[in-house]
C-alpha cells in the first residue's frame, strides 16, 4: 500500500470527484451475492475489489485521505447509501475528509426533479405541497451525515438559460440568487451542526459577482465554494479572495474550495495563493479544488500512460487503452499474461487478461455478446489506476514547483504573450507561474491589492482557464468536448455532472 496522503505537504488539496458508478460498483462488489463472477479478481489483488478504495488505509492498494462526493448522483436514502456508497459513509472519518456537494447542478439540469412552481411555498401556505422541502430535506440530511464540509445549495445563474428555464421557470440572473438565498436560509435554518457549509459563489463578470456575493456574504457559514468564473478568470478569484480578506470573511472561514478544475497549473497557482492565505490571513486555511477527469476519461475508454510535468507541458497524458477479446484469460494463447503496461499501485497488479475479460462468444451481465472485451470491473479498475495516476501529476507538479520557486524569483512585469517563443528559466515549471508566485506574495502585501491587480490584468488573463465569456458558453459545445480536445494528450476541463456523465450511464445496464 502507497501512502499518497503522506506525500501531500503543504499544496491545495486536490479532490478526487468520486463518480457514483465507482461507488455502486464497489458497493455491489460487497452487498450482492455473486456479482462478482468467479475468477474475475485479478490474482494480484491480494484484497480483492476492496483494495481499490483509496480511503480504506487497511485494504487499499493505496490510500489519499480525502474526496468531493456529490448529492447528485448519490442515494440519498441514508440506509440505501450504507450498502450502495458504503466506500464514503463506512470512511474511517477520523482520519479522512470528504467534500460534498450539493446536487444544485444535477437539479439545474433536471436530473433530480424539483417542485420549481411550488419553490418558496411554505408550511402553512394554503395548499402547500411540501415537494420542494422534501428535496431540500433528503439533500440537507444526506450532506450531515455523509460529508465533513459541505457546499450549499445554489441555484447557479445558467438554470434560467433557454434549455434549461423550461424546466426551472426562471427568467433571470436575479430569480436565479433570489432561489439560492431562499435555499441559503432554509439550510441555514435546519442545519443539524454535523458537516459545515461552504458558501457558493456563482457569477460570469465581475459585476454579477459581486452582486451575488452581496446578498450571500452575510450567511453564518465556514467556508466558501468558487463556482462561474471564480474557477476559470485568475483575475476574478483574485480579486474575490483579497475582498474576502478585506471584509473579514477569511480570517474564521477555514475552507474554500474550487468547483471543478482540473489544470495542473492551477493546482500549482491555487497552492501559491493557500501559502499565501496562511501566511497573512488565516493559517488554518485550506484551499482545494477538484475534477473527474479520471473518472470520465475511463468512460471514454481513455487510460492515463504517464505525467508529463515540464516548463513546456504540464499534464497527465491520456491514451486509448487497449480493448481485445484476444487478449482474455478465455481465449487460447498466452496473451493474457502480458503485464498491464503502464505502471501505478493498480496497474502494477494487472495483467492484459484482467482488463480485457471477454473472450469471443462470453456474453455480459445483460446476456448480450457486446463488441467490448470490458466488462464494469474493467472500468473500476481502470477508474482506480487513473485516480491514481492523477493525485501522483497534482503532487509532482507542486514538488517540482515548489522547488523552482526557490530557484527563480521572476517579476510578473517582465510577462511576455503566449503565442511568442518564450525562454524558459525552469526544466520544470513554466515562466508563467514562476511569475505568478512571486505576484501572490506582492499582492497579499500590497498596500493596494485592487490597483495591483489591474495592472497585472493582462499576464492574469494569461494564466487563466477558458473563462467564460457570457453565461451560455459551458453549455454550446457537446458534452464530450468539455473533456477532451482532438488530441490525445491533453487536459480535461469542467465539472463532473449530469452532462459528462453521460458516457458512465451508459456503463450502468452493465451494473
């Protein structure tokens, strides 16, 4: 067992946005008599499917301490939630964290449905329904007892959008906050005290920010969750964090957490910005981001072969894995002995016939001969190496940054464009965010942070993340491009959500 938690430091906190299919995978593993077919556990597990739950210190194959796991694909059933998601609400708790999220996305999108016409009615109205509240109820209840931080339940500005007001009924920015403050005091008025709320904060420009952040800025929370453009304009989540600090919402505020991203170099600026934070703010502060890159490449038949971490590139490089029912332990020959070729605590337990399990005329879960040699244990598996794979190129990233910062004290003055052939300082890591480590430290002490700010717009422009220019751009490319470029080596971008995750629902007949 490889302990990555030991090897975390003092970085943001990347988490791993725990797919539900993982979960009710493994859940079935252990509360279904023969789910799993004899034989089917590779031989180098020596805990079986157990090992691939990288909570479980004892039986993992290794072990990362914490997660985001989200109401909006979970059994919100607590009861059903023990046997289903038993990998999160069975956690030694003690020693892990999770992250949950609140689902406001999944019921944006309609995935989880919502009373929107009955939405502000309350006990005691004439005709109250109470559909809206039990909602509210099972997402509360669910987030107390699963989560140790927990965001709260907005309404992001783009449910008002055409393709999705048809479900909401809601025509604008300001019904969209209207909802997420009405949600803010309901939370806040039934909150149980067993998990504590990161404060969601949406926006596109800085002006709608803010005005966002005003109505929300006074609730009694712990925290605070980045969504909109906080998570893409470097500008922007500057700026929104130097006023926190200013407002005196920071100094007893323990948490922020950035809502899906998945850059190494913002793994590597965010790391930047907690030093920071701790050193002049709050030295309790934790800043953490996630994604499900892992989770959805797997989906998409898509494995991690290795890092690439240089002043040039700085990425986990995906590849198609290899998919032939040649290569099973039921079909003749020795090709299902090969060694799983790319290596990690999973990877190194593996051999070919473990990952391509069909053999010619093997019918599946569904008795169906389906074109694949993979079955569900083949994407678990592979969801596992990837995970994996993607906490060691967070890591790597940050201990070879925090090395070169050492190294090279570079002034954000001297930025030059992208698009120009740049000499790079470092082997390691790229001008850019040598630059931007020592534009932190001059920024938190700064006796002007805001016209500092300003006149860096451009070189923070540079290392931003595909902001979005208005409120409908995430939602005009197709699903799949959220993810992945034409090229295979690549970054993966964007929330986890009931869009990306349409590739894992097709997995589910197999479960």
């Amino acid at each position: 067992m490889r302990d990555l938690s030991s090897k975390h430091s003092d970085y943001a906190t990347f988490l791993p946005a725990i797919s539900g299919f993982m979960t009710e995978l493994l859940g079935r593993c252990k509360s279904v008599d023969g789910y799993i077919p004899d034989g089917r556990i590779p031989k180098g597990f020596e805990h079986g499917f157990e090992g691939m739950n990288f909570l479980d210190k004892e039986k993992g194959y290794y072990y990362y301490n914490k997660g985001l796991y989200s109401a909006g694909h979970a059994y919100l059933d607590i009861e059903k939630s023990k046997v289903m998601e038993h990998i999160v609400q069975c956690r030694d708790r003690t020693n892990t964290t999770i992250v949950g999220d609140s689902g406001g996305f999944q019921i944006g999108k309609g995935v989880i449905k919502f009373d929107w016409e009955n939405f502000f009615e309350k006990p005691g109205d004439v005709g109250y329904k109470g559909d809206a509240d039990k909602v509210r109820g099972k997402i509360l209840n669910w987030l107390e007892h699963t989560a140790d931080w927990s965001m709260t339940f907005d309404v992001p500005s783009w449910a008002c959008k055409p393709g999705f007001k048809e479900k909401t009924g809601l025509q604008n920015f300001d019904e969209c906050l209207k909802c997420t403050a009405y949600n803010l005091d309901w939370f806040m008025d039934h909150r149980q005290g067993k998990t504590k709320f990161l404060n969601v904060l949406q926006g596109t420009y800085w002006e709608d920010a803010e005005e966002w952040y005003q109505k929300v800025k006074d609730y009694d929370t712990e925290g605070w969750g980045m969504g909109g453009n906080n998570i893409r304009d470097m500008h922007m989540a500057l700026k929104r964090i130097i006023t926190l600090r200013d407002d005196n919402k920071l100094q007893d505020r323990d948490w922020i957490h950035f809502l899906g991203t998945s850059k190494l170099e913002w793994a590597v600026m965010l790391t930047s910005v907690q030093r920071q934070l701790r050193e002049h703010v709050n030295p309790n502060i934790t800043v953490s981001f996630d994604c499900a890159s892992p989770y959805i490449s797997s989906a998409n038949g898509l494995v991690y072969t290795r890092n690439k971490i240089t002043s040039e590139q700085m990425s986990y490089i995906m590849e198609k894995c290899f998919d032939n029912k040649a290569n099973s332990h039921f079909s003749p020959g020795n090709l299902s002995a090969n060694p799983f070729p790319w290596e990690s605590e999973i990877g190194s337990r593996l051999v070919t016939g473990d990952v391509n399990w069909y053999a010619p005329g093997m019918l599946n879960k569904i008795n169906k001969e389906g074109k694949t040699s993979w079955d569900s244990f083949t994407y678990g598996m592979l969801m596992s190496h990837n995970v994996y794979m993607h906490i060691r190129a967070v890591q790597e990233a940050n201990s070879l940054a925090t090395i070169e910062f050492e190294n090279y004290k570079l002034d954000w003055r001297n930025w030059q464009k992208k698009g120009k052939k740049l000499n790079q300082e470092s082997l390691y890591t790229p001008r850019n965010l040598l630059m931007f480590n020592t534009f932190v430290e001059e920024l938190f002490q700064s006796d002007n942070p805001h016209q500092l700010l300003d006149d860096a717009h451009d070189f923070l422009d540079d290392v931003s993340n595909n902001k979005h220019k208005d409120a409908d751009t995430m939602f005009q490319a197709k699903p799949s491009s959220m993810f992945f470029d034409d090229e295979v080596e690549q970054q993966v971008e964007e929330e986890f959500d009931a869009i990306q995750e349409e590739a894992l629902n097709d997995l589910v007949d197999e479960l």
